[in-house]
C-alpha cells in the first residue's frame, strides 16, 4: 500500500503557487541487510549471508560500470546511469568539464518497475496525522 499526505504549495511559482498536491510518505527502510533477509526467506537455496554478499558486489560493480560511462540494466528493476549538472555557457569552445556543478544517479524502472506496471498495480491510501 503506497501512504500519501496531501500539501499545499506555498511557491509563488505560476501555475502551481496555492495548489494542493499528493506526496508519497514512504515507511521504513530497508537496507542490504534486511533486503538479503527477505530474499533468503523466500525459500531459497541461498542463506541470508550468501545473498548479502551478492547484493554487495553488485553495488560495487554497478558503481564501477557507471563510473566507466556504461548504463547497467537490471532486468524487471531498472536501468542505472549518470549525469551531470552543469553551469551553460554562451559558447561551444566554453562548455568545458569546469561547467560541470555536480552529478545525478538515474534510475528508470524497466519490466516489473516500469511506470506503467506500477501505475497500473499501486493501491493508495491516505494517511491521517495519527496514522503511524
């Protein structure tokens, strides 16, 4: 179940500026850790331990790849790659790696976690201030 909390938006942004909108509460956390435990729960041939230390390596690889200029796609969950933030320039021979502000790590969702999938799947609900 996908919680939500409706907020108004208090930007004077046009077009926007007094509107409400929904925004995702989403719960707990799950880490490396916990996310091996649950896999390893799902009768599996692998301990939690096996998995885990998969899970790991797969971070370090994707990280590796991304670092390399590679996008990595991980079937049914997402393709994964970087980006980068920069300052324009106002001419061609001035947009150096200097203009570069910062970097982005993309995720799309692909298979199972495309967003269509999900749209079509998801069930909400709204949460109350006394909803935990």
């Amino acid at each position: 179940m996908i919680r939500y909390i409706k907020y108004q938006n208090k930007s004077q942004m046009e077009g926007v500026s007094g509107k409400w909108f929904l925004r995702v509460k989403n719960g707990e956390q799950i880490d490396i850790d916990a996310l091996a435990a649950h896999m390893a729960a799902h009768n599996t041939p692998y301990s939690k331990g096996s998995i885990k230390g998969i899970l790991t390596d797969m971070v370090s690889c994707v990280k590796e790849l991304l670092l390399d200029g590679k996008t990595v796609k991980i079937g049914d969950l997402a393709i994964f790659s970087l980006g980068v933030r920069c300052k324009g320039a106002d001419k061609a021979e001035n947009a150096t790696p200097a203009n570069i502000v910062g970097f982005k790590f993309n995720a799309r969702g692909t298979g199972q976690l495309a967003t269509k999938r999900i749209a079509s799947e998801a069930k909400v609900k709204e949460l109350d201030e006394y909803s935990v």
